[in-house]
C-alpha cells in the first residue's frame, strides 16, 4: 500500500505539561494527527487536480487517510481502494504516477493479451476517432461494442457474455464491424474499424509500446510540505479542544 505516514515531535510540549495533562496528551495527540492526515489527503486530492489531466473522480477518491488512536500515534494519507466491480485498486494504477515505473494493464488490455491479439509489451490507446468520455477515457459502451466483436467474453460494465449461436441472437446481431489485423504490416497494430465503404475503415483502439512513467503526484513531498506547515497550530488547537480551560 502506498502511503505517507504522519507523526509530530511533542518533546519540546511535554516539558510545560502537568502530569494530568501528560496522561491525557496521547488524545490530544491522535486529534491533531488525525486532522493533519484529513488536511493532507486534500491537499494530495487538489495536487491531483493540477498534475493530471481530467483526474476521474474514482482516482480522486482512491486518496484517502488511515486515523491514529492514542495507543497507535500515527496517521497516513494513504492510496487505497479496492477496486469495486473488477476494477484495478488505486495503488495499481495511481502507484506509476507517484513512484514512476510501468502502468498495470486494465482488464480489456489483459484479455487482448490473452487471446494473442496483443503483445505483454503494448498498451492499448484510442486513436483519433474513438470515443471518449469527459475524462479522456474510452467510453464502457464503445469497448464492449469492440469486445463482443471481437468475440471475447469481457466483463465491463454493461457487457454481456459473448453471443450464443441460437438463430434468434444472429438476427440481431450486426455485423462484426471491429477486428484485428494480424499479419498487416500495411496497418498499424490495432483494433480497426470497417463499415460498408472505404471512408469507414479507420482505426479506434492502437496497441503501441509501454513505456515508463515518471514521477507527477509527489505524495510524501505534499503531505510532509503541509505537516511542517501545520503541525504546531493544529496540535495546540487538539490541546484547546482536550483541554479547554487551559
């Protein structure tokens, strides 16, 4: 899991404290890691905003924070996820973006990969004519268009099973309108489309080669950036708060 993990220095706190407020700075403690952690996985979601182009809000939302308690005094803005509805976990695909590397593959790439129509080393990007939704990504309906045609049972949402062979199905059924073009060096590796005259034969779905990522969302710089900018204003209003009369 990636994470960056908070914890403040009170030594300095201490020293001034009464042996009543001593034995309950722990709580006073564990507010204010909490509401640094709180404070930090906004900031980390607002950096989001500005390093990515069109952040999906299911990306946004795989930033979150784990509390600390006073026997456990640490905090952490942490990405998690777990990926609902066979989705990828955030750390899978947010992971490149904050460390740098290799993006996984999505779960219409690994089938494409399964089945031979794409190599372990390519990505699978939309060409000019695909449609997009307003993330930029490929829309569920268009890959699960492309998928029933490519006769592979993908589970996307929306997606039915690969279409049975009973006469009613074939009736309705159009044409197989995507393909791809295996042993074409005169076409680029992909998935094309073609429709019933030569303007309607173009590319949708281009398998080029994976490359490396580098490091955008600098998550442990945002987070320690406003921890030592906080930390001693939000740890004297958890002691206002656990102690209110002082």
């Amino acid at each position: 899991m990636l994470s960056a993990h908070i914890d403040i220095d009170l030594t300095r706190f201490e020293a001034k404290l009464t042996s009543v407020q001593r034995r309950e700075l722990p709580k006073a403690e564990a507010l204010a890691l909490n509401w640094l952690a709180y404070d930090g996985m906004r900031a980390v979601r607002a950096k989001m905003k500005v390093v990515f182009d069109r952040p999906t809000a299911r990306a946004i939302r795989g930033i979150v924070y784990d509390k600390a308690s006073e026997s456990n005094r640490v905090s952490a803005v942490v990405v998690g996820g777990s990926g609902r509805k066979g989705g990828l976990p955030a750390a899978a695909y947010l992971g490149p973006e904050i460390h740098g590397g290799m993006r996984r593959h999505k779960s219409f790439e690994e089938q494409l990969i399964g089945r031979g129509l794409m190599a372990r080393n390519q990505v699978a990007v939309p060409a000019d004519r695909t449609p997009l939704d307003r993330y930029g990504n490929m829309t569920q309906g268009f890959l699960n268009r492309v998928m029933r045609d490519l006769r592979i049972d993908y589970r996307g949402a929306g997606a039915t099973r690969v279409a049975s062979g009973s006469k009613r199905r074939k009736r309705r059924a159009k044409p197989n309108q995507f393909f791809v073009p295996q042993g074409r060096s005169d076409l680029f590796p992909g998935v094309w489309f073609s429709g019933r005259s030569e303007r309607e034969f173009y590319p949708v779905i281009l398998f080029v080669r994976m490359t490396s990522y580098s490091e955008r969302l600098k998550l442990n710089e945002i987070v320690a950036d406003l921890v030592r900018q906080k930390k001693d204003r939000t740890f004297r209003r958890a002691f206002k708060k656990v102690f209110p009369k002082t």
